[in-house]
C-alpha cells in the first residue's frame, strides 16, 4: 500500500469522527477549523537567490559568465548567514531558484544535457524554468555531483538557525527541455507517456499542435540569445516535433518573442475549450478542512499531471522542506488545488502553502476550496501603497481595498519588493528607500497575514545595472550577477554593518525592529479597526497622504500612524465612540510610545470619543502602543 493512500484511509476515519454523533446529544459533532494555521504567529518570510546571495564578485559584466561574474553557492549560507537573517526577524526563508532550472553552461560531466540558449531567458536562465523537479541547480553547488546533499546540509543549518525553508513548485509550465536525472524510481518524466498525435488527451502532461514543428520566437528591439555570443547551440533553432503549446497558453508553433517561450504549459485536464474533464468539488467543500477534501479525491480518477505534481510533493516533504510557493497558480484549476494541498497537509499539517495569484475574484475559492494558507495581495494592497509612495494617488483607496479582504485579511501575504516587482530604491519606483518605511509600517501592521521581505530590501538596494536579460531596477533573475548592498553586509563572510554606509545601518535596524515586533506582537493578530475615515471627516490637517489604523488584543492596543509625504505632518489623531467603547480606558489620559523608536505622545480621553497629537516627519511610521 502506497504513503499516500494510507494517509486518504487515515484522512477518512478522521472525516467520519468528524461528522460523527455526538453520544450525549445526539447532534453532530462541530466541525474542525477548514484550515490549518502555518505558524501560530504572524510570519515573516525572506526571499532569497542563492545564485546572488553570496556572490561577493564585483565584476558584473552584463551577459557575463560564472567564470567572469562569479556565482552563490549554497554553501554561502553559513550558520552566520542565517543567524543574522533570523535576527532580522525571519521565521522562513525562501530560497528561490534552487530547483533544477534550464541554464547556459556545460554540465555534460554529470550526465547532464546541454540546454539551448534559444529557448532560454538570459546566461544563467529562469528558475521558473525547470529542468529537474528531482534535483537542484547545479551552479549552487561546490561539487555539482552531490548538489542535493549540499542542498540537505543547507536544510539542516537553516534549521539549525530556527529558519523554516520554502521552494517554488511552478505547476503551470515545465522548461521546454525537461528531463529529469534524479526522479525516485517508478516515477515518469512530464510528456514521457503523451500521446502526440493530438491536441489534448487528459491523461497527457503537455497540449501539442499536431503535425507542426516548434518555431524559435523572431527576435524582437534586437534581441539575440547571450547577446549574439557564438555557441554551438545558438543557431536560432529547437527542436521540438510536435510544438507544445507554450507556458502562458500561446497555441502558436511559433511563439512570441514576449511569451513565454522557454517552457511548455502543463495539462491539468482543462480542455481546449476551457471545459474540465476531471471531476468537481462540490461547492460546500468550502466549509471543510484539508481531511475532508483529501477523502473525497480518495476513489477519484484525476489527470496524471496531478498525480506527477503529488509525487514532486511528497519527494520534498520528505527531503525535508517546509512549504511551498506556488508559481502562477491562479493559471491552475482550483480543484488540483484541493487535491495536492489536501495531500501535502495530511503529511505536514503545518506546511507553509503560498499562492502567487493576481484575480481577487478568485481568493475566497483559492483559500477555502483550493486549501491555500496565504495568496499575493498584490493587485490590491501593493499596487494602492506603490501608487501613494510614486505620488501618483493617495492612501483613501486602502480604506475599500481592506474592506474587500473582510474574512481573509489574514490570508493575504504582504509585501512591497519581490523578484518580480522593480526596487523601491530604484528611480523607476520611489528613488528613494525612506520611501518603504511608511509603506512596510502599513503592510506588515494592517493584518495578521505574513509579511515577505526581498533579500538587500532592508539594505535600500536599488537594483541598478542591466546584467544582460535583466533590467535596471528589479535585480535580475536571469544572469549571473551579485548585489552590492548585500556583498557590503557579507563582508567577506562576516555578516556584519561594518562596510555599510550610515543610511544602510539605519534601514536596516528599521526593518529589524519592524520585523520582531511583529512576529511577537498579539495586537498585530487580533482586532482592526480603520481610522483614516473618520479623520479625514474630523480631523483638520489630516490628509491623504497620512494613514492610520488601530490594532488589539485584549490590554494590547495599537495606534498605527504613516505618513507617505516628503514633508512633515502636524495633526490631532481623532478617536471614534466606538472604539473608545471597545477599549474601555479607565483614566482620562494614556502616554503612547512608539514601538519601533523613541517618540511619545499622550491620548486625551473625553466623553465619548478621544484625540492625540501627533508630529509625524516625512516618510515615517509610528507603531504606538498604549501605556
């Protein structure tokens, strides 16, 4: 009997003891929460790329090689390394771009295949790309023939570091070259068994164009795969008989230059009409917990794409992972969802399960139905905040956009930089790192949902210079290259303020203090209230580029104060009826102390309502706590 249906019989029992009689009453047992908390804190997640991390070359040559450029290797995170970032107030890291992803250099040594610059997004190539779900990057590693044992040892140190560690699964595309050398016996490549002759199947892992072959993209402002560098490879062919459709849906032979031609979409049994030939959730599964849905997938047939997917999971649960960021997977049925997250929380009831995902009229279906812990809330809180740092909107849009989240607020992963998203510091952006304190007081204090902090983030790191495919202002995660902020704080392996600039250090500590307070914080888990409505209704000097809200837990109360202009604020912070009735003070005046420095001011209790003075300077946030 196989692991994961012995945990389906298992999952069954708990389901009927769910559902059972009460032998008292008679009356049906309640239901168990439908989800299962990641952490029993507030989390913070720091993203990070190995290929970049610990790479302390300067050169940064654009399209350079690992010769010219240098590289990270996973032995860079030393017990150090970790240490520090876990004091920064980290409860998981996020090591992006460690699986086994298509790349421009010669490992033919190991067995591996070359792939071709072709069909391939820079030198050192997507880690949205992979080549090898099995195994990691090569280039991470000293010796490339014991990869996964020096990824192991880096699971160990970062646990070791009381650090939790996050890997991308990327479910809506595989590298148009996948070929997998460390798969666990009896497990099939993606498109190994597919039957090419025809469009769809629902058993075959990718959709094809029948009798077509696969056309390189026509190059597009001048583009030439490693920038017209001869290689053997670069011959402005791939082959690929039939063409697969590729990564984003595009059903053309010949792609274009902007989609995304270095991978294959995935089959997930969604027809090319868009039809699902795969059986249906019933809509009251929204209600049930992660036991339930993995009992009802349990006599189910489902598409062998699903299945491979589980296998991946199961493969690094068991390696020792704990959680997994999902790729695009608004592009994925909600249904897999049920299904591979049902089976990953009956193994690690506390895996850390992330979905990148941009239609918010999907949320409630991907949390409920799909068994997501945290989903990007990107369309709606970051967009707003960027708008009000770029100076293009003000913060009134946050009051409906909060509004909107009512019931899954804390299931709304925050943030203000990612691999994917432009620098705050970069001129592109705000051109300026102040700028992200006022909007990660906002972010990280709004709700109970984690918070994800991008590696050289608390450092200001601008993302400045083209590396090649990579692009001034988002650090590039297609070249080989390394980052100038974080090479200071590496200091030759030191990990330490001593090369960084007096602006640096200050950020830093900023993010630190931001950070450990909210993971320790029981206001920041419990009740919100806005109070930028009302004053902007009843407090004169109050405008919208200031933002403020309160946040408790029982005797733990929060004022939180922002103020996104570039010039001081001066106002009287009003306090409603209502929440001055839900706090209850006893005196008639409580000092308030701002948790994340050293400012003070008092709240006047009248009536029915109350009022603060508050002297906010340019591009700040207060935290303050009643006393």
């Amino acid at each position: 009997m196989n692991k994961f249906i012995q945990l389906l019989l298992a999952s069954a029992i708990a389901t009927s003891t769910l559902t059972a009689c009460n032998s008292e009453t008679g009356t049906p047992a309640p239901e168990e929460s439908s989800t299962i908390v990641a952490t029993n804190g507030k989390p913070v997640i720091y993203q990070v790329l190995p290929r970049l991390f610990g790479n302390t070359n300067a050169t940064n040559k654009p399209w350079g090689t690992i010769e010219e450029n240098g590289v990270g290797k996973f032995s860079d995170f030393t017990p150090k390394a970790l240490e520090e970032i876990r004091a920064l107030g980290a409860d998981y890291i996020w090591y992006t771009g460690s699986l086994h992803h298509a790349l421009v250099r010669d490992y033919t040594a190991f067995g591996i295949s070359n792939d071709d610059p072709d069909v391939i997004k820079g030198r050192a190539g997507s880690p949205y790309a992979i080549k090898d779900y099995y195994s990691v990057n090569p280039d991470l590693a000293n010796d490339p023939a014991k990869r996964l044992e020096e990824f192991k040892a880096l699971l160990e140190r970062s646990h070791d570091a009381g650090l939790k560690v996050i890997i991308d699964i990327v479910p809506n595309h595989v590298a148009r070259n996948y070929q997998s050398l460390a798969k666990p016996e009896g497990v099939r490549d993606f498109g190994a068994d597919d039957d090419t002759s025809v469009a769809y199947a629902r058993d075959n892992n990718f959709y094809y164009v029948p009798g077509e072959p696969f056309q390189v993209p026509e190059a597009e402002d001048g583009y030439q795969p490693l920038n017209s560098e001869s290689h053997p490879l670069a011959d402005g062919k791939f082959e690929e008989t039939p063409a697969k459709w590729t990564g984003n849906g595009s059903r053309a032979p010949q792609p274009a230059q902007n989609d995304w031609y270095e991978t294959v979409k995935i089959n997930f049994g969604v027809r090319p009409d868009g039809s699902y030939d795969f059986p249906q959730l019933p809509e009251e599964y929204a209600q049930k917990d992660f036991r339930a849905h993995a009992a009802f997938w349990a006599d189910k047939e489902v598409p062998d794409s699903w299945k491979k997917f589980r296998q991946i999971t199961d493969y690094w649960l068991e390696f020792g992972v704990d959680g997994f960021r999902y790729d695009m997977s608004g592009m994925v049925p909600v249904a897999f969802w049920s299904y591979l997250n049902s089976s990953i929380k009956m193994q690690k009831p506390d895996a850390l399960l992330l979905a990148e995902i941009y239609q918010p009229d999907l949320y409630r279906d991907y949390i409920h139905l799909g068994k997501m812990d945290y989903l990007y809330d990107k369309v709606g809180s970051y967009d707003a905040i960027r708008a009000v740092m770029e100076g293009k909107a003000g913060t009134d849009p946050l009051v409906d956009i909060q509004k909107s989240l009512e019931g899954i607020e804390d299931n709304m992963l925050r943030f203000m930089e990612n691999h994917d998203e432009q620098r705050i510091a970069s001129p592109e952006f705000a051109g300026n790192p102040r700028a992200g304190i006022p909007a990660m007081v906002v972010s990280t204090t709004i709700s109970g949902a984690p918070t994800l902090l991008y590696f050289g983030q608390e450092l200001g790191e601008p993302g400045a210079g083209d590396a090649g495919f990579g692009k001034s202002s988002r650090t590039t995660i297609f070249d080989y290259w390394s980052v100038p902020t974080i090479r200071r704080w590496n200091n030759e392996g030191a990990f330490n303020s001593e090369k960084l600039s007096e602006s640096e250090q200050q950020l830093r500590s900023f993010y630190q203090r931001l950070m450990n307070f909210s993971t320790e914080s029981e206001a920041l888990r419990g009740e919100y209230q806005d109070l930028h409505e009302y004053n902007r209704k009843h407090s004169a000097g109050y405008d919208d580029s200031v933002y403020t809200f309160a946040r408790w837990s029982g005797d733990d109360r929060l004022l939180i104060v922002a103020n996104f202009d570039k010039a001081p604020k001066n106002f009287e912070l009003e306090i409603p009826d209502d929440l001055k009735k839900a706090w209850n003070p006893t005196d008639k005046e409580t000092k308030l102390h701002d948790q994340l420095g050293s400012y003070q001011t008092k709240l006047q209790w009248k009536d029915a309502s109350g009022s603060a003075s508050i002297e906010i300077p340019p591009m700040s946030g207060y935290v303050l706590k009643l006393q």
